[in-house]
C-alpha cells in the first residue's frame, strides 16, 4: 500500500492507539511495520523514480504521434500503391541491408513501414516511412521495437534509467518492494483499531502528522490492487527475476505460442533455396512482401499487420498488430516463394495463461483499454508519488536525531523487551521468507535480509544506549 516511510503513531486524538495483540502477532505486526518503514525509507527513492518515468510514458502515444507526425502521416492523394513498389522504394534508400520487417499502412493517412537490419543495438531497427499513394519517403529513423525514438527513450528511461541492464536493477528493485510495501501497508492500516470504515478515508482532525497518515493509508488502500498489479507485471521486464518468470512459464507451458517457420517441403517446391544456402535474393523481398500480404489476407487475417521474413529455407510470419480490447493477434505462415499458408495461429487458441500474460503486459504498457488505460496509469504513478512524498513527510515531523549530530537519523527500533520489537520468531521467520524470495525474486531477497540486519544492528545500538526496556510505545507510522 504504501510507498513511503512511517515510524511512529502521530498522536491522532480522533483515534485509538492499537492495543498489544495477543499471541505470535504481538512480534510480528512489529516486524512488519519495521520493514515497511525501512523499505519505505531506502527504496522510496527508486519508487519515485519508477513512477515518474511511469507517469511520463503515460502519455507516450501521444507525445509520439505529435513529434513524429511526419514519420506516421502522409496526406490521401489516391489508392495506395502496391506493396512491393513501397517497400523497393525503402529499399533503396538502404542498400546491401536485410529486410526484417515490414508494417503495411494501417488505415488511410498511415505510412507503411520497413525495417533493415542496419547493425544497430538489440531491438534497434532502421526503419523507412513509405508514403503509401506516392512512395515517397516521409522518413528514417532508428526505432526501438515497434516505437519511435521520443517513445522509445521514454521506455528505456522507465526500464533502466537510460543506463542498459545496468540500470534495470533499479527498476526491479522497485517492482520487488511494491508489492511488499502494499502488503505491509494493508495490514499496518488494517489492523490499527479505528472506528468504522475510517481505514478507507482520510480523517479530517488531529494533528498534521495523523491527518497526513490518515491520507496516507487511505489513499494506499484503494490504490493497493494497481500497485500489486503493477509489480507482478513489472517484474515481468526485470533482469533477475524477469529470467524466472520465464524459465517458470517455459516449464508450465505457458509461453505466448507462435506460428511454425518450418516449410513443408524446403526447395524449388516452396520457391525457397534449402535451408543454410544463400538468402532470398534482396531484388525478390519486394515481390515476395506483397504476395505473403496477399496470402494472409485471402486467409482472413485483417486490420493492422507485421510480416517478419524468415530466415532461409523458412515461412515468413504475417501476424496481426492489434493491441486494444478486443485483442487482435491471429498469425499465420506464408511460403515467401509461393504464398502457401502452411500454418495458421488464432489469437482465440492460445493458452489462457498466455491470454493473460498478453494482456497484463499490454495494461501495463498502457495500450490494453486506450486512453481510459492510460489514465488508470497515470493516476496510480500519481498515487505512489504522492505516498513517497507523503512518508517522507511524516517521517521528518517525527525524526529521530543521530547521536551527538544535528542530523536526522532512520529511527531505530526500541530496546529489546519494548512493545516496538519484533519477537525472535518472527525475525527468523521473515529471514527465511527472504531466503526463499532470493530463489525467484533475488533483489528483493537480498535487500529483505539486508534490512533486517539494519534493523538488528541499531536496535542494538539502541540497547546499548538504552538497556533498561521503557514504556516505549509505537504506533503503526
């Protein structure tokens, strides 16, 4: 729930202090407001970051579209050309360089697109804009993936920080502790003895500290299911756990399917050379775009399409590039030489996990619902900037000072015997819970039992200076 740093009760006379439960739990709500403070305090900052880049791709789509509106656009002045004539055009702005894809115009106005091979980073493209009714070239540009450069720097930007996998890290210990700290968070705000259904709206008297944490927990309530979301799917791009996720989906069998590149027969038959000789010769793509186009459409494959040549010997793929609701992703396999289909996927019979995987990466993407899905985005970036801020905030009303300094200090737990620590059992516990964790979640793993190291070491610090147990109370931040 939360995404910022909470530490003690903030004397809210409209409330009731929660009373010392009964049992296990009495040492281990301690424990779990200990890690939320803590998580909130030191990953606050990669939180911030991850949801401001977050709320800047928001508007991606049409950040895009206005900056290279002359790439996407070209005025109807006639029927379209013919394919081939397209992409020979593009060709030849680009010689000795392999056709990897090709994007018909999808809609009057929309320009064709073609993509080479130019020696580029991974998921790097040169790609041409062909006006479709002249063949004229509207533009050149290095894309990323399917987006254009503004957008793909947004991209990067909120993945890594610009900074390769490097600074994926970051963003996967990110991911990681949204989920944790909106766990925590929930069974902080929970569990704190309110009257009614104050847990779920902001109060309006006490202290600025107690109105701000009442904001605090409501606000992180209702936007804990976006944030849980947000992190299973987030996870999905990371470095380390990204890998597990998978190797898991690999073994499960839930991997998104795709058509077969294998042609029944490799050879004059398929109007291919044999697998391993030398490529379709490049004056050919042309000629063989516009029949494997023709094919996939007399199959019945429509609206928006990519057609990614195969290597030699291969079918080449024609799949649907449709993304919204209703998901638009049939594929099938052209024969280059021949235009024979010689295998056909529909969207309608991939596995439901792959269903789900597909669309929860394209909700997160922002591309599932159009622009309602951008605004539910945008509002829960909005929301975990303004927990960040809204922790650190209370944090600083009530922070602790670090010995013989000016400076403000995290806030230490309580001495042992205090109603603040967490028992024993409970630390060993959410130790091994970390241990498990570090086994598909590494970062997260890693940064669990470094912080509950930190939380042992300055409560020790704090028996040291204080060995006798006082009434010391916490609150739950």
């Amino acid at each position: 729930m939360s995404a910022g740093p909470q530490l003690r009760d903030g004397g809210d006379p409209a409330g009731t202090a929660p009373a010392a439960p009964p049992g296990r739990w009495r040492g281990l709500r301690p424990l779990i407001l200990r890690i939320h403070f803590y998580a909130g305090l030191l990953v606050g900052p990669f939180l911030l970051v991850a949801a401001v880049t977050g709320l800047l791709y928001t508007v991606a789509p049409q950040l895009e579209r206005w900056v290279h509106s002359g790439a996407l656009t070209a005025p109807v002045s006639g029927p379209e050309r013919p394919l081939s004539a397209q992409v020979d055009a593009a060709a030849a702005t680009q010689p000795g360089l392999p056709v990897t894809e090709v994007r018909p115009s999808g809609g009057p106005g929309a320009t064709t697109r073609v993509s080479f091979d130019a020696g580029l980073p991974e998921s790097y493209a040169r790609t041409v804009f062909v006006d479709p009714y002249t063949t004229r070239i509207a533009a050149t540009e290095d894309t990323y993936a399917e987006w254009l450069p503004v957008r793909g720097v947004l991209d990067n930007l909120h993945r890594s920080l610009l900074l390769g996998d490097a600074g994926r890290v970051y963003t996967e210990l990110a991911a990681s502790w949204l989920a944790v700290l909106a766990a925590s968070g929930l069974v902080v705000a929970l569990t704190r003895r309110v009257r009614g259904r104050r847990a779920l709206l902001p109060q309006r008297g006490g202290s600025p500290r107690a109105r701000l944490r009442s904001w605090h927990g409501a606000v992180g309530i209702w936007a804990s299911i976006g944030l849980f979301f947000l992190a299973a799917t987030g996870l999905t791009w990371s470095q380390f756990a990204g890998a597990n996720v998978t190797a898991l989906r690999e073994a499960l069998d839930w991997t998104t399917p795709s058509v077969s590149s294998t042609l029944p027969a490799a050879g004059p038959a398929a109007g291919l050379p044999a697998t391993g000789a030398a490529p379709l010769p490049a004056a050919d793509v042309p000629a063989a775009a516009q029949r494997v186009l023709d094919a996939a459409r007399a199959d019945g494959v429509g609206g928006p399409v990519e057609i990614v040549p195969g290597d030699p010997g291969e079918a080449w793929r024609v799949q649907q590039t449709v993304r919204s609701w209703p998901s638009q992703q049939d594929a099938v396999a052209v024969a280059p030489g021949t235009g024979e289909i010689t295998d056909r996927l529909a969207f309608a019979d991939w596995p439901v996990a792959a269903k789900l995987a597909r669309w929860g990466i394209d909700a997160h993407m922002g591309l599932l619902f159009g622009v309602a899905n951008q605004i539910a985005l945008a509002a829960l970036a909005s929301a975990v900037i303004v927990l960040v801020v809204w922790g650190y905030r209370m944090w600083w009303l009530r922070r602790p000072r670090l010995p013989g300094s000016r400076l403000p200090g995290p806030g230490p737990a309580g001495p042992p015997g205090s109603p603040e620590r967490p028992s024993p059992a409970a630390v060993a516990v959410l130790g091994a819970a970390g241990l498990l964790a570090g086994l598909v979640l590494p970062v997260l793993g890693v940064s669990l039992i470094a912080f509950l190291v930190l939380d042992a070491v300055l409560a020790g610090r704090s028996a040291a200076r204080c060995p006798a147990a006082g009434g010391h109370r916490t609150g739950d931040g």
